[in-house]
C-alpha cells in the first residue's frame, strides 16, 4: 500500500466521514486522525502553535519510510452559542472577528506550515483545508457574514501564497482550498432551511465527493479552490 494521509478535524461530521473513507478505501497504509476533542486518537488544537508542531513530529514519528501522501484540515467555525455570522455592519465584534480568522484561517496556514515540509518532494501529495463558497469576493452579492466570508477568504490566499512557495521544492505537490457543498453537519444545522431540496449533503457523501475532486487535480491546479463538483470557484 502507499503512504500515509491525515485528517485534521477528525471529530468533526465532514472530517470523521473523510477519514472512514480513505480508510475503506484501503489505499494509504495509515489514516491519522487528529482533532480538539475525543474520539480523535491523537490531539491538536489549530489555534495552538505548539500542540500543531507536536502533532507534526508526531506524525512524522509514525511514517517508518512511508511517504505522507495527503493532508486534510477539515476544521472550521461558523457559530458558537449566541455568536453567529453577522447579518448586518452593526454586529461587528472585534473579538469574535479574531476567533473566526483564529480557527478559519490563520490555523489551517499553520498547520500547512508544519506539515508541508514533511510531504515527499519527488512523489504526488496534497495539502487541502476546507473552505466555503462565500469566501469568494468576486461572487459576494448578497453581503452578511463578514467575519466567516473574511476568514475564508483570507484562507484561500494563504492557501494560494504558500502553494507557490511548495511548488519551488515540490513540483509535484498540490496545495488547494474546498468548498464542500451545505453538509448534514452541527456548523450548517441553524442554517439548513433555506438550502434547496437535494442540495444537502450526508457527510458521507460530502467525503467522497471531495475524495473525487482531489483524486482529480494536477499541480496545474495548486493554489486554486474548488468546490464539491470539481468546478473551480474565483476568488
């Protein structure tokens, strides 16, 4: 079998559902499961550069001459108790500001930071983190959820400026941002009645339909964000 792959989230609906995916799948030798909380076996708090930087030597423990073929940061914040996406300029909280750039963006970037260099620089890898639709500034038309749609676009140009850096040293590496679709999970459940009959997904379904879209890009496509069907969103 081939190397190793890490869910990063593993906790979570989407990241538990992709990392029981690639393991049926049987094709990496390992799937390592990390997350905040139980029943992930092995910890990491994003927002902690420490515990990251333990949970990269730790994995970098465990590949015995396997190369680390894939890394998934399936984290994300959207709502928290009474705290949810803005509807209007005048529920700017400077505090809240931060925690949703903490966990969405700057987090997964340093995640990348201590993962990256442990990807193989001659062999296929790739380096993905969740991401969402309206992170995409071109395609805001409707407004609302400045924090969210900040942070995630904030993502998806660290995504973006740190592929090109990869590139330099791993041609054959792939470092991209994914938008999963509205999924079944506790982030979208307040959300989920104005979402168009079909167009939620399980978490199992969400799995393998981004298991597809990687499965299917080339480095060509490094730095770019795409969402659940393969089609690449603008920035």
């Amino acid at each position: 079998m081939a190397g190793t792959a890490v869910i990063i989230g593993a906790s979570g609906g989407i990241g538990a559902a992709l990392a029981d995916a690639l393991e049926e799948e049987g094709h990496f030798s390992q799937v390592l499961r990390f997350a905040r909380t139980l029943p992930a076996p092995f910890a990491l708090d994003i927002t902690d550069e420490a515990s990251v930087r333990a949970a990269a030597e730790l994995v970098q423990s465990k590949l015995a001459g396997k190369p680390l073929e894939l890394v998934i940061v399936a984290t994300g914040l959207l709502h928290d108790g009474e705290r949810g996406p803005e509807k209007a300029n005048a529920r700017l909280d400077p505090d809240w500001m931060l925690r949703n750039f903490a966990v969405n963006s700057v987090g997964p970037a340093i995640v990348a930071k201590h993962f990256m260099p442990l990807l193989p620089r001659d062999e296929r890898s790739i380096f993905a983190a969740l991401s969402a639709r309206v992170g995409s500034i071109s395609d805001n038309r409707m407004g609302g959820w400045h924090s969210y749609r900040a942070a995630k676009a904030a993502l998806n140009q660290l995504i973006r400026t740190m592929s090109i850096e990869l590139a330099r040293t791993h041609k054959r590496s792939i470092c991209v941002t994914l938008h999963p679709g509205t999924v079944d999970t506790g982030l979208s459940k307040p959300f989920q009645s104005n979402v168009p009959a079909g167009q939620l997904f399980s978490a199992d379904r969400a799995a393998v339909q981004l298991l597809d879209v990687l499965d299917g890009l080339r480095p060509v496509d490094s730095g770019k964000c795409f969402a659940w069907d393969g089609v690449e969103i603008a920035p």
